[in-house]
C-alpha cells in the first residue's frame, strides 16, 4: 500500500508539474504575440502617418481674409499636396504667408485627416498715405499695405515728404491710433516731417503741432480743452504740461 501511495503521489505531482510547465509556455506564447502585435500596430501607424496617401495633404482651407483673397493666400503659402500631414513645416508655410503686406499674423495647424488651415488676421488701416502717387493703407504699426483708388472718406490722411524715414511712419501711425473719435473726426490730414515733428492739419483750416507720439493721450486731452476755449490758427500740445496756442501765423513760423 505505501508503494502505491508513493506512486500515486508522483504522478500527482508530474501531472501538476507538467500543467505548470503548459501554462508557462501559453503565457509566453501570449506575451510574445501581445508583442508582435503591438510593434505591428506601431509598424503600421508609422506606414500610415507617414508614408501612405490615406493621411497626405489633400487641400488647404484659408480663413480670415478680407484685402486678400483665399487664392493669394494659398499661393503664398505653397503647402506641397500629396505629402504626408505629419511631417509638413507649419513654421515654413506661416513664414511665407506673413511675407503678404495685409498679414498681421497668422496661424497654421494641421486638420487630420488630409487638409492644412491657415488662420489669417489681417492689418487694419487707421489711415492713409500717398506714396508715389498710390494711396495706401497704414495700420497702428505704421506697416504700409494694401491699394485704394481713391483715399477711403472715413480714414485720415497722412501727407510725408518722399524722405522721410520708415519710423517717422510709425510715429504718425501711434498719433492717428490714440486719436479720440471726436477729434479724429476733425483732422483732415496729418502732416509728418520727422519722428518728433507731426501736425494735424483740421478740416476747418486750423493747424496742431503734435511733436512725437509720446504723450497722445494727455495730448488729445490738452487739445480738447485748447479747441473749446480759443479760437485760434495753430495749436501747439508737443509739450502738454506747457501748451500754446499762437493767433498769429506769421510770428509762430508759420506762413
């Protein structure tokens, strides 16, 4: 009875041992397919993302535009069709949408599946200057831009001599921008000679001498005090803390 005993608690024990040994080797085969499915996944992902045409750019969609049109902006842009959206150059296409005049910034981003979009915010003009003979845009930055046939009615104009320097623009564009409505709407043109040297010349013949676009607030303050209690032909706020106003042209250097 003890030999059988023995015998049969052996065969226990292989039977357990030899199960064990089968389990082991399922769990290996599982983990080694688990794997061999997920690198083909990756395999694949990697092929479709990046090699196959099912994720290649197929079309650009442009918003935003207004001066220009959906057509220039593509074409500036020159986004390759037919390559893989993943590896496209956002950077690249934004540069050489922002080398257009009208462009203030713009965004470019990728829209899975197959397309690219190009968000464009244009310039705004706050006024407008002859250049050349051309009336042209000119934003608060004092970027020139964009063409008019004609000098649009509701935007200042901005006389310059032809050598008078790019940020001598500028220092025109900041006075146009901080400009109130109201008086805005007085100011036939702007006169500009030099960075710190910039007049309004207003609709009723009156002169402003502005000096620079320091200040434009507390100017535009001085201003609307100056107008309201003298009449006179030149007004001079370049320095608001010490205004004057001269009633006679001749003796305030003006012919």
């Amino acid at each position: 009875m003890a030999d059988r005993s023995s015998t049969d608690t052996f065969e226990r024990t292989r039977r357990r041992f030899a199960r064990r040994q089968r389990a082991g080797r399922r769990r290996r085969w599982r983990l080694l397919l688990a794997l061999v499915l997920v690198v083909a996944l990756v395999a694949g992902g990697v092929w479709l993302v990046l090699f196959s045409d099912r994720l290649a750019v197929q079309g650009v969609e442009v918003r935003g535009t207004g001066t220009l049109s959906s057509g220039e902006v593509r074409a500036a842009a020159d986004v390759p069709t037919g390559e893989p959206l993943a590896t496209l150059d956002l950077g690249a296409i934004a540069s050489r949408v922002e080398t257009l005049a009208p462009v203030r910034s713009v965004d470019v981003s990728r829209q899975w599946p197959d397309s690219v979009l190009i968000a464009v915010e244009e310039r705004t003009p706050v006024a407008v200057v002859s250049i050349g003979g051309e009336f042209r845009g000119l934003d608060a930055e004092g970027v020139v831009f964009d063409r008019f046939r004609q000098a649009p009615a509701g935007l200042p104009r901005v006389e310059v001599a032809a050598d008078v320097a790019d940020d001598a623009l500028v220092e025109a564009a900041a006075v146009v921008a901080a400009l109130p409505g109201d008086l805005a709407a007085k100011v036939d043109h702007v006169e500009v000679r030099t960075v710190d040297q910039v007049s309004l010349a207003l609709r009723d013949g009156r002169t402003v001498r502005w000096g620079s676009a320091e200040d434009s607030e507390q100017k535009a303050e001085v201003l609307a005090g100056l107008l309201a209690a003298q009449q006179a032909p030149i007004y001079d706020v370049s320095v608001p803390g010490q205004p004057t106003v001269c009633t006679q042209p001749a003796v305030c250097g003006e012919s």
